[in-house]
C-alpha cells in the first residue's frame, strides 16, 4: 500500500536527465514501431516472399487482436500494478529484454515452405505485438505520474517526440541503404543484422529510461475501482472518444503512407530522374564523408526523402510547445494537422519526373505534421486529468491503453489497407518485379488522395473536443488544490 507521506509537491519540474532518460523510452520502442510501419508490408510482400492478401490478412487479424485483446489487458494490469517502483516503470523494464527478441524474431526469414512462412510470421507478429504493448502503455502512461503540471507535460512531449524523430530519421533514412550494404545485396540477410543491432541498442535504452524515472502522481491510497467502473467512466468521457477515434484516424494515414512511400520510389518515381536530382547532393556529403547512403540510387533517394521530411519535423516539435502554451492543443493541433493534409493532396498532381516537387512536398508536410506531435500524447495525458477532475478518480493506465488500441486498430488497418489496396491493383510481389500500370497508380493513390481522408476527418473531430486553452488551465488549478489538501497523495 502506498505511504501517505508527502516530500516534495507533485507538480514540480522535471530535470533534464529525467525528461531525457524518459524520452530514450520512446527511441527505443520507436526503433521497432517506425519499422513497422515504414517497413512491414514490404518485408512480407518483397523479402518474405508473402502474397498481398495474405500479408493483408497478417496484419489485420493479429493487428485487432492485439489492438482489441492485449492492450485493455495491459492497461487494467499496469493500473493495478502495485511496487516499490510504481505502477508503469516496472513494465518497462521487465519487458526490455523480450521486446528486443521479439523485434528481431518478426524479421527474421527462416528457411519454411510457403505454408510455415505464413504461420511463423502470425506467431512472431502476435508476440512482438503483445511485448509491445506490455513495454509501450506503460511507458506511455508513465507521462502521466512523472508530473501533474500540464505545462511540464508539454516540455516531456516535446523531449520525446524529438527522441521519436530520431528514431524515424534512422529507420526511414539510413535503415534501408543499411540493409542493401549489410547483407551485400541480400535483403533478407541484411535485415536481420539491422534488427540484432537494434535489438541491443533499444534494450539498454528502456532500462536507462527505468533508472533515470520516478512516478509522483501517486492515486490515493483508498481509491478502488473495478475495471468496469473504469470502462463506464470512459464511455461517459467524451474527450476521451474523440481521441480514441482521432488516435486511429492518424495512425491509419501514418501506417498506409508510411508503408506506401518505398513502393512508391521503386515503382512510381522515375529511376533517371530520381539519380540526377540526388547525386549533387550524395556528392556534397561524400566530400565531407558522409557514406551512409551506398550507390542504389532508389533506396539513397528514399532515405533523403525521408530526411527531409524528419528534418522538419524536429523544428516543428521544436515550435509545438510555445504555439501551445499560447493557444491551447486543441487549436494548434487542428490547424497543423489540416495544413499538413494539404501538402499530402498535392502528392496527387505530381509526374514521376517531378522529384523536386515531391522532397518539397514532404518537407512542408513534415514541418505542420511535426508540430502536431507532442501534442497528441499530451492531450491523452490532459484526458486522464480531465476524467479525475469529473470523477474524483484517476485511472491513467486504463485511458492510455485505450489510446493504444486506437493507435494499434490504426496501424492495423493502414497496414491492412495498403497491402489489400497493392492486392486489388494486381501489385506482382517479390524484389526487382515488373510491376502492371494499375499496381504503379495504386502506389501514388497510397501516399496522396487515400491517407488524406483520415486526417482531414481528424481535424474535423477537433471541433467537437472541449478542452481549449482555458479549460486546460482550470482543471490543472483544480487538481493541485485537490492534491495539496489530500494526505493521502504521495508523490
């Protein structure tokens, strides 16, 4: 049972080793979810050697289970999760280990007939999807009890999610040139050298995040609740519904244009053209011995497209949290999704010989999405503040899980929907394919007019979520003076 005594104020800033210990949380996990998404399908279809429906059908049915089954679980779990180091931090480090093995058993290519290919890569995928969950809601929930001040939160976010973009910037820059050297033009080879790597790397850094953390926002002691109190409240929790279906919507555009993008640079964008625009600059870096790109013009023009992009969407983090603190998450986070949406339409009116246009596009793009990160975790950690301040409860590992099944149900079914799309379009799998002109239009469709849908009703939903700025104020207030006259809060 936790001790009622109280040492130090519950609100109080973060230094910046905590903030940073915290954020490697998220480089970590995010070294296995960006490969997921940018790189899932492909694997399947192009190295695996998997049919498109099937690798539809892959993703979809584990993805629900997982997004449906594992995540409420975790989350009810985490939230009843007593020890002397809090609720969510243990998670984290009992699961550093088996994420990492489970990373690299999911992208692994064993020696199977066609049948055992499918049935391991339903095994492998549901266990990675379950560690997952087990490391990342608690980690995501962790937000939540490092600090009760909304403004500190906004400041964690912003640590973090330049912690994800770092993360980004390897996996979709450098990871597939990687793979090509690795495995000396062996895909298969390559890729599992990679994830061994990551492997490692993305265990010391949750256990760096478990050391370098403490929960403060400690519930008090008295508070019982079933977890079907905890699933009325939700229901009753309107902000918490729009960012359920918000949650999804975006993961849904990220996992479909993620995964899109490098079909599209092997089938759509015009290999001449493509090699002309990014020599220049592959000449400018090698000067300096910058090497990292090798000398497969598709996968060097992949990653610096993807660089350009990332790139700015670190200063658009950067700016999240003072447009935030001015004008409230909510407004910022639907202006920039919406311009971001406009920059994704524009894909649609691009020739393949308009490679200048596309790295300008995906920089404008990454620039306003960029500014929308930060703020969709700090708005679910704005949520559960908002259900303890209605019901005098706070249940912080229930809600965040509930965000998690949005964002798994998303990247569920982006997934799902590009590989059924490629499938409907008579997309022929297997590297170096010659590729029907209905396969090569269903690649630009996957990272323009099908993507833009979800986002566009996205920002629209915002319309409807009630914390502005002046309501995020008041139910911070609220709470402190709750906490400060409550004994039974620790933190």
């Amino acid at each position: 049972m936790p001790s009622t005594k109280r040492t130090r104020m519950p609100d109080e800033k973060l230094s910046v080793i905590e903030k940073v210990g915290f954020s490697l949380g998220d480089l970590a996990a995010n070294l296995v979810f960006q490969t997921l998404i940018t790189y899932l399908a492909y694997f399947y279809t192009d190295i695996y050697g998997l049919q498109a429906h099937h690798a539809s059908a892959i993703l979809l049915a584990v993805g629900l289970v997982a997004g449906f089954g594992f995540n409420p679980m975790i989350g009810a779990l985490a939230d009843r999760t007593i020890s002397r180091w809090g609720k969510f931090r243990p998670w984290v480090m009992w699961t550093a280990v088996p994420l990492g093995v489970a990373a690299l058993l999911a992208f692994s290519t064993p020696d199977f007939s066609y049948k055992g290919k499918v049935i391991y890569a339903v095994v492998t995928y549901t266990l990675l999807l379950l560690l997952y969950a087990a490391n990342n809601l608690p980690y995501s929930a962790l937000s939540g009890v490092l600090t009760g001040s909304m403004s500190e939160r906004n400041s964690l976010s912003a640590y973090r999610f330049v912690a994800v973009m770092f993360a980004q910037f390897f996996v979709q820059v450098f990871m597939l040139p990687i793979i090509v050297t690795a495995g000396g033009g062996d895909k298969a080879a390559g890729i599992e050298l990679v994830m061994t790597w990551l492997a490692v790397i993305g265990t010391v850094m949750l256990l760096v995040t478990f050391f370098t953390t403490k929960e403060r926002v400690i519930p008090k002691p008295e508070q019982q609740s079933s977890l079907k109190e905890d699933l009325v409240d939700l229901s009753k929790n309107k902000p918490w519904v729009i960012m359920l279906v918000l949650t999804t919507l975006v993961f849904i555009t990220l996992a479909m244009k993620g995964g899109a993008y490098v079909y599209y640079f092997e089938n759509y964008v015009a290999g001449d053209r493509l090699t002309s625009f990014i020599n220049p600059i592959l000449h400018s870096f090698s000067e300096v011995g910058i090497n990292f790109f090798g000398e497969d013009p598709v996968s060097a023009g992949f990653g610096l497209f993807n660089a350009g992009g990332i790139i700015f969407m670190i200063i658009g983090i950067g700016l999240s949290k003072p447009l935030a603190d001015r004008y409230g998450k909510r407004d910022v986070f639907g202006m920039a999704l919406f311009v971001s949406t406009l920059f994704i339409l524009a894909f649609y009116l691009l020739s393949p010989q308009a490679v200048a246009l596309m790295f300008g596009l995906q920089i404008l793009h990454g620039f306003f999405y960029g500014i929308t990160i930060p703020l969709l975790w700090a708005m679910i950690a704005d949520v559960a503040d908002y259900s303890e301040w209605k019901n005098n409860r706070r249940a912080t590992g229930i809600i965040f899980s509930a965000m998690m099944v949005g964002l798994k149900v998303g990247l569920t079914v982006g997934g799902a929907l590009l590989t059924w799309i490629l499938g409907i379009f008579e997309y022929v799998p297997g590297d170096n394919a010659v590729q029907p002109a209905s396969a090569v239009h269903a690649t630009k469709l996957l990272v323009s007019a099908f993507p833009a849908i979800p986002f566009l009703l996205g920002a629209a939903l915002l319309f409807f979520y009630k914390i502005d700025k002046r309501m995020e104020t008041r139910i911070e207030t609220e709470l402190k003076q709750r906490r400060l006259s409550d004994d039974g809060c620790e933190i």
